[in-house]
C-alpha cells in the first residue's frame, strides 16, 4: 500500500478492511505503516471512528478501559460506549466533528464498567492524522483517558478544602456555595417545592471564657463536640420534604444549619429550640464537665429576591438581638425592628454632617411665671430637618449623638443659636423686659468639651448677660456629680448662668444633696403634674391624685427653703395650673401656655399675658 498523490493514506483505510482482532493488532512485517502498529500498542485507549459514527477499530487499551474484546467494539456505535448523547450540548458537538465542522471535542464522562464499578475518563474526539476538518474521506480519532484517580485525589483536596478540620463540618465556603446555589431561580421554581429558605444562625455564649481558661485544646474539643450534636439535632429532625438542614461551622464559635425548602418559621423556631435544649446538657470533656449555652438568630423568609448578603445580614442582626434579650435564647428576625435599627444607622452615620449643612433648627417653649402669667423665658428644643426622614424631634437622635460624640459640636451650635436669638429678642423689645433662653446640656458635653469657655466665649459674642442663660440637666447628671463636672458646674454658677435640673424627680430626689450643688431651679417632671388634673372614667369625675399633690406641695417647699425656684413641667390644664399656683410654683410650662414654637411667635408674646 503505497501513498498517491493525494497525501498518505488515512489510518481509518488502513484498519477499516477487516476488524479482527489480528488487523486492530497487527504483526511485525506485515507491511502495516508503522503508526498503526503504535495505534494497537497504545497505552492510551483509542477508537477510529467513521463518519456515521461507528467503530471501524479500537486498539486493546480501550477495550481493557471498557471491559471487552476489542474485536467485540467494531461496529459499535462510539457515543454509546462513551456516553456522548447524554446531553444536547455535547452531543451537538460530537456531531459538529463527525461532519468535519468542528476541529475537536474534549469532554469528562463518568462511564459504567460490567464488574460493577465506575470510572471518570477524558474523552477526546478530533480528525485523524492527515484529516482536514470539513474533509470528506476517512473519519475521527476518538482517544479516551481514565483520570479517576485525578478526579479522587480532586475530590479529598476538595473536601479538606471545603470541611473545618476541627469539627468536619462543612466550612465557611462550602456553606456559602450551597446557600448561593439554594438561591438560584432554577433550585426553587421546581414544581413542588416551598420557595422558602430558612436560617439558623448561633453562636456559643461565653465560649471565648472557656478558651481562655481552659486552653484552646479543651475550646477544640469542645467545638467539635458541638458539632456532634448540632448534627444529630439536624439528622433526627425528620423533615420528609427536603432533606436534613447543612450544619456548617463559620469560624470559631460561630455555626449555623441551613434549611432548603423550608415550610415555615414554625419548623425553624422548632429546630432552633431543639438545637438550645441539646447545648444545655453539660459536656465531659477529658474529665472536665462543662456547660454551656448559645444565641440563636433565626431568618426564614421567601428565597426569591433574597442575596447571600442580605440573608447572613439579617441573621447577624438577629443573632446579636438574642444576645442583647439575655443570651441562650432563639430570636425571630423582626422587620420593623431591623428597620428602627438601620433608621439608626442612617441618622448615626450623617449627624456630624447634618450640622455643617444648616438642616438642624430651634424651636422655643414658653416659660410663664404662675404669678401673673407672663413670659419669663424660653426653653430651646431642637429639631433635626432630615432630608429623608422629615422632622425629628430630639428623642431621635440625641441619644445617638451622645455614644458617638456629635453632641460636642451640636451643644456648641445649639448653644450659640439661642443666646444670639435671646439677644435679638432683647435688642427688638427694647420696653419689655428681658427674657432668659433655657438650654439643655448633656453630660458628655461638661467631660468632652470646655463647657465654661464655650460658654463665655459665646456670652461674649452674642453680648448677652449671663443671668439670661440657663442651662437644664437631668437629675440622674446632676446628683452625684464630683471632680470635673461639679467644678464647671460652680465656676458656670459663678459667672451668673443659672443651673436647672430637669425631670426632678425620676432619679436620686436628695434635695439634701442639692445644697451643696449651685443649683438654682427645679424642673418638675411632668409625670407629677399630670396627677393634678381631672380625668374621665366611664363619664364620672375622677378628682386628682391627693399624694402627687402633696409630694409636689412638699418638693416646692422644701426648694423654697433652699432658695430654689421651681419650673413645672406638662402643665396642660387651667386646673393643674391653679392648683401649683396655689402651693407656690414659680413657673410653668406645658401645651397650656405654647407648645414649641418658631421664634418670631416668641416676639408676639413679649408682654401679653399668656
């Protein structure tokens, strides 16, 4: 067999004459071309197959890889030996190399051997030696690798790679791979499943004790301990729609069980439970007996339009809301509470800028001397112009500017914007006599600040006299108060601010104490002043609380003694009013007089009786 013009002859003729085991394996010095003695040698398993797809040969490696004769596979149709028509795309592939399209086909296919066993092999399917794709003689070379224990070896690197050493449970990313998967559109739209996923989220409490004590030896046996029976709680939960929820350790106490299909909060509120009453049994560990606890967060919601982000979010969120209950404790995660708590966040994060942009505003609320029902003063209270949330009153947000230290800033602002309006009033009314502005202080600002500089410094600036300035403190501030706040406090009083405690009343009440505090006004708190009034029960008159009557009677005289003067708060009524008149209030203040109002209403009311 000599070549022709047309090039060497393709391997396919050279074997495709006969298909007898003696011509798939030729002898020495039968004239075959050498290659073909190389094909039947091969420690690679090989197969020419024609254009139609069947085996014209196959050299003996892959009839061991596929446990027959290889006289037995001539004939044979290819794909099925190898599995190629399993699915469309690579069937389509094949196809395209059979008809010369396609220069090659590489695939992995896990094939059944007849002793029982299976083996992953790379097939490759491509033109034969001398063969151009789109050629129409001869056919392909299929060749077919057996890569299991690649693949095994894949599998172990995979599994340490992806399971905690510590307790053998899945790991952070392998959590998060099945979480993202469970996610997907196609794993719930699926006739007949819930559509929902559910979160367990917990970790250990007082863990970090244990490891410190005790050793991280005794933590990791421990850990894994855990593990053990968070599995079992997962195992005999019994769920006949899907199967067991994924038990996954996070990082060091931190585990969480993953419910697919979940069917409602009932099925994790019951898993969670199971799981708390499982840690509470204490642990033998190398002859030590310990106990311990966990804080569960529980999510469980509609796994369309869910992330892996926003559910771990969550879950954290309510994690950290069981810790804040009490600890060894499951808590549901709550909508409204989670938005309350990024309400938060949102005014937290934008505070100190809100101040530099001009959105925060005074607002005052007269203060009217019970003796002839004239304005005496102001209180300022401030409002917050929020871009997003509208206006807020201060119980939104000076909480949060108290933890991170804006109330510094804002008190210097507030500060400042009421004694210059105080002044303006002044130098307006020029006949009527002048009114004090009230301002309330927070503790921080007397430790973070220079409270008694500011104080002049601004004094000086808006050139108003220091007896029209008062500064409110709570009680609860106030009472105790030593070192660096009792002596601003003094060196203030002295430069002829007034001092005002605010809510007297709801804290320590000493007014032994406030003798030796330069103190100079009580502010009653409102919960008093509302036992003066009248109220309706079930249309009878009810008449007023006789002990807040004489509580506030013997507060106001003992004040008096002090050489105290005494504000009374909430006053809503003509009958709260009349009644503190008469046992010797100074001043009131309350919806009955003004609620907070902007400071050109303030200069209508100079000199009228309220």
């Amino acid at each position: 067999m000599s070549g022709t013009s047309e090039g060497p002859t393709p391997a396919a003729d050279l074997i495709r004459p006969a298909v007898t085991e003696s011509n798939v394996q030729p002898s020495p010095g039968t004239g075959a071309p050498p290659y073909v003695s190389a094909f039947s040698a091969a420690p690679l398993a090989m197969a020419v197959v024609d254009r139609e797809g069947l085996v014209t040969g196959a050299n003996a490696a892959l009839a061991d890889l596929l446990g027959t004769a290889p006289g037995e596979l001539a004939g044979a149709v290819a794909a099925d030996l190898v599995d190629l028509a399993s699915d469309a795309r690579t069937w389509h592939a094949y196809l395209e190399v059979l008809r010369g399209r396609q220069a090659r086909l590489r695939c992995t296919r896990r094939l059944k051997h007849p002793d029982g066993h299976s083996l992953w092999a790379q097939v490759t399917v491509a033109p034969l030696p001398g063969e151009e794709p789109g050629g129409d003689r001869g056919g392909v070379l299929l060749s077919v690798a057996d890569i299991s224990a690649h693949r095994e070896l894949q599998a172990r690197l995979r599994h340490l790679q992806m399971h905690d050493p510590v307790t053998r449970l899945p790991n952070r990313t392998l959590f998060f791979e099945r979480l993202s998967a469970a996610l997907e559109a196609e794993s719930y739209e699926e006739s007949g499943t819930t559509g929902r996923i559910g979160l367990c989220y917990l970790d250990l409490d007082g863990f970090k004790a244990i490891n410190d004590t005790l050793g991280h030896r005794v933590g990791d046996k421990l850990l894994a301990a855990v593990a053990e029976r968070l599995t079992r709680c997962a195992e005999e939960a019994g769920y006949a729609r899907s199967s067991p929820p994924l038990v996954a350790r996070l990082g060091g106490d931190e585990f969480a069980l993953l419910v697919e299909d979940s069917t409602g909060t009932e099925q994790l509120a019951d898993l969670a439970e199971s799981v708390l009453e499982s840690l509470r049994a204490p642990f033998d560990l190398s002859g030590r007996r310990l106990s311990v606890s966990a804080s569960i967060g529980v999510v469980e919601r509609q796994a369309s339009g869910t992330t892996p982000t926003a559910l771990m979010q969550a879950a954290d969120t309510t994690l950290y809301w069981a810790k804040a209950d009490g600890k060894d404790r499951w808590t549901l995660f709550d909508p409204e509470r989670n938005a309350h708590r990024m309400t938060r966040q949102a005014l937290a994060s934008t505070l100190r800028p809100a101040i530099e942009r001009g959105e925060f505003a005074l607002e005052y609320q007269p203060l009217v001397s019970m003796e002839d029902g004239l304005l005496r003063g102001v209180e300022a209270l401030i409002r917050w112009n929020h871009p997003q949330f509208g206006v807020l009153a201060p119980n939104r947000f000076i909480g949060l500017a108290e933890e991170d230290g804006s109330i510094v800033p804002l008190g210097r602002w507030i500060l400042a914007t009421a004694c210059r309006q105080a002044r303006a009033w002044q130098v307006a009314h020029p006949d009527e006599p002048p009114i004090f502005v009230s301002v309330n202080v927070a503790v921080r600002q007397v430790w973070d600040s220079d409270l008694v500089a500011d104080v002049a410094r601004i004094l000086g600036e808006t050139e108003l006299a220091p007896h029209l300035l008062q500064l409110e403190l709570t009680e609860s501030a106030v009472m105790g108060s030593a070192g660096r706040p009792l002596q601003a406090l003094q060196a203030l009083s002295d430069m002829g601010v007034r001092i005002a405690i605010d809510d007297f009343g709801t804290g320590y009440s000493n007014l032994a104490y406030l003798s030796r505090l330069p103190v100079s006004v009580l502010k009653l708190d409102g919960s008093f002043v509302r036992g003066f009034q009248y109220e309706s029960d079930n249309n009878a008159a009810v008449p007023p609380n006789p002990a807040d009557e004489v509580v506030v009677e013997a507060m106001i005289q003992l004040a008096h003694r002090l050489g105290l003067t005494v504000t009374a708060e909430c006053v809503e009524t003509l009958a709260q009013a009349s009644r503190l008149r008469s046992i010797g209030c100074d001043t009131g203040q309350g919806w009955l007089y003004s609620r907070p109002v902007p400071p050109d209403r303030i200069s209508e009311l100079l000199g009228v009786r309220v």
